[in-house]
C-alpha cells in the first residue's frame, strides 16, 4: 500500500514546536523527513522536559519518523553535506532565527536558483521585513501580539492557552502550504516558496473576534470556559463536579429548559428568546440554572441533558483522554518506538492508507547511514571526506 507522500524527500533545518510539527505530519503521509540538529544537544525541544519516559513530551509528539542528522553548520564541509542533501530534496523546510539560513547561504532564492522544482518553507514569528522581522517570537508572545489573550481568560485575568497554539497555527498552515505547492508543482513542474509567520497564523486563526470587533465595536469580553457571546455555553457546577454544555438555538433552549431545568415558564417567556435575550438576562439564567444542577449529580445532568438532546461534555484532564472510550472504540491508539522503548500515540487521519509510523529518533542516530548514502565518510578527527 502506498501512502500520498511516498518517494519525497523533506529535509527540515528545525527545531522546537512550528516546524518540527509540520513535517511530522509530512512524514505521516509517507514523506522521507531528514532533520538536522546541531551535535551539541540537537533540537532544544529534545531538552524541554523528561516526561515522556525520560524523554521530552513535546520531541516525542512531532518527531516521530523522522531521520536524525547531526551537522555542525559552522563547519564548511558539514554544510556542503546539507547542500548536497538539498539538492537532492523536494521541500526544504527552516524555522531558524530570522537572517541565520541566509548567512548559511541556506535562502530560497539561491536553493530554488539551483534547483528549480525545490519547494522551500520558512517558518518564522513575523515574516520577512516590517518593523518586528528580528523579534524574538516564542509562543506566549504571539498569544500576545496577536490579540489572543484578550479573550482567553477571566474578566479578572488573561490567560494563555495551555498548549503552544502559535506554534501550532503555524505548522499547520506551513504544512498546507507545502501540499498546496506540491500539488501545483505536479501541475506546472515548477517548485515554489512558502513563507509563514506566527502572527499571520494566529491573526487567521482570530478571524472571529476581530470581525466581533469590526471598526472600534467592543470586542469579545474574557468569559473564561465559558462563551462571550453565547448563553447558557460552558462549564456549570452539578453536586458533585461539573458539566459542560452548549446551545445553539431557541429549539434546544426551549428542550433544556423544559427536560433539563423543568422550567415550562423559562421556555415561554419573550425576554430569552433568540441568543441575543438570553445573553442580555445571563445572570437570571444563571441562577435558574445553579438551582436545578447544584441538586444533580453529573450523572443525573448527563441524562437529562442527553434525553434534551443538547450538546455537552465532561471536563476531562489528561488521564481522561488517555482512556477516553471514544478514541478506544474507533481504536484510534497504536504505538511508536523511541530511545527509551514504545510509547502510545494517537493515529494520524488517513484514507485508506496506513500512516506512516516510524521511531523517534535519538539525536545523530542516522547520521552515517545518510553521509554513507552521500558517499561522504568522517575522519577519525571528525572531518568530512568525499
């Protein structure tokens, strides 16, 4: 069975979340993935935490088959190595800090000059040119930046999310971006170049406050778990934990008040008709509704809610998820080798393909099988010949 990316070679000059997670995804699809980590340490993601067995938790997560590749890129020869890799490659992917690949002669003008049908990816936290192009961009200071912890939070406190979700926006997108050229590439046999910042991510990915907030309105209001704009939507306490739910019309908030709350009065009454009423007498509603669920317990809100017919959830932490009987149904888990033996990983969405499942690596781990494949060998001082 052949996967989509199956033949393609894709070598990342990467580190940390963005880049490392978009070519991981590359390599779910079958493409080759040759990361190349500096020998002193690698990757400083590799260094983040010992989590995951020993190792660290956010490595594990995007950097499963994947090939390692120790080049010291201060050293001429190592960086002749890379070139002569690139010009065998079809995407060449770099989240290095703004201005570093083009001193290592690593641009895609002068990649793509060479190789034409190259697709080059840069990854950065602004972009090329603008006042912030040499800006340091960690992942909390584009939530910043980019608005979002201006909604995330309590109207007391911002908060940031709890995962790295610029980082994460843009791996997406830079692996959008590199399929889209692909495809056009099978098109017109041309390669292209995709360049991709944290702050655009994030600004796409914040489309909804900001047309909230069209010319100077007020833009949403931090609602913690809950919604800004929408009522009853979020986390409510019953007598013994909590629930969360959701509505989203006047159909389910006249079944929840009636199936869930017992409340044929609350149904009919005109002030609550549409979102916009029941959002206007929020704390009204809130305090009927404290008054039914605060004598339930989870279980009891559960059925009712369900039996309504209205969207809802348990809050679940991470144990929850590991064991969580929907993923276990559709058999969603299978597992990945790494250096300190198999860990448990979620299976990538795929047709009728297998995902590519393939180790973790230890830093270097396929360094002389790739300069062996180059016809390249080290000295004994460690110096490239061939």
């Amino acid at each position: 069975m052949t996967r989509p990316l199956d033949g393609l070679l894709v070598v990342s000059l990467e580190q940390a979340i963005a880049a490392p997670y978009c070519t991981r995804q590359l390599a779910d699809l079958g493409a080759r993935v040759i990361k190349v980590e500096r020998p002193d340490g690698g990757d400083f993601a590799r260094a983040y935490d010992g989590r995951a067995r020993g190792l660290s938790s956010h490595f594990v997560w995007t950097n499963r088959s994947k090939e390692s590749l120790a080049l010291d890129l201060k050293q001429e020869a190592d960086r002749a190595v890379l070139l002569r890799l690139v010009a065998r490659a079809d995407v060449f992917v770099q989240n290095l800090a703004p201005g570093a690949a083009d001193r290592l002669g690593l641009d895609h003008a002068t990649l793509r000059g060479a190789q034409p049908r190259l697709i080059t990816c840069s990854i950065s936290g602004y972009g090329t040119g603008g006042p912030y192009e040499t800006r340091k961009a960690y992942d909390l200071l584009i939530q910043a930046e980019a608005g979002f912890l201006s909604v995330t939070g309590t109207p007391d406190h911002m908060a940031k999310a709890g995962i790295s979700v610029a980082d994460i926006a843009a791996g997406t997108m830079a692996y959008q971006g590199i399929l889209a050229a692909l495809l056009q590439r099978g098109r017109t046999g041309a390669g292209d170049h995709v360049e991709v910042s944290m702050l655009e991510a994030m600004a796409e990915w914040m489309g909804f406050p900001m047309y909230f907030a069209t010319d100077g309105a007020t833009p949403p209001t931090r609602a913690g778990a809950g919604h800004a704009t929408i009522f009853p939507y979020g986390p409510f306490a019953t007598a013994d934990c909590t629930v969360l739910f959701g509505l989203q019309n006047d159909r389910e908030w006249r079944a929840f008040a009636t199936v869930v709350l017992g409340r044929d009065d609350l149904a009919s009454d005109p002030r609550f008709n549409g979102n916009d009423g029941r959002a206007a007498h929020r704390d009204e509603l809130q305090t009927a509704i404290d008054a039914v669920l605060s004598r339930l317990s989870t279980a009891e809100a559960i059925e009712r809610l369900e039996r309504a017919g209205i969207g809802m959830a348990r809050v679940n932490d991470m144990e929850g998820l590991w064991h969580h009987p929907q993923l276990a149904a559709r058999e969603r888990w299978t597992s990945v080798e790494t250096p300190q033996g198999p860990v448990p990983a979620l299976k990538p969405i795929a047709g009728s393909w297998e995902p590519r499942m393939d180790p973790v690596p230890a830093l270097g781990e396929h360094t002389a099988a790739i300069l062996a494949e180059l016809g390249v060998e080290r000295e004994g001082s460690g110096k490239m010949v061939g």
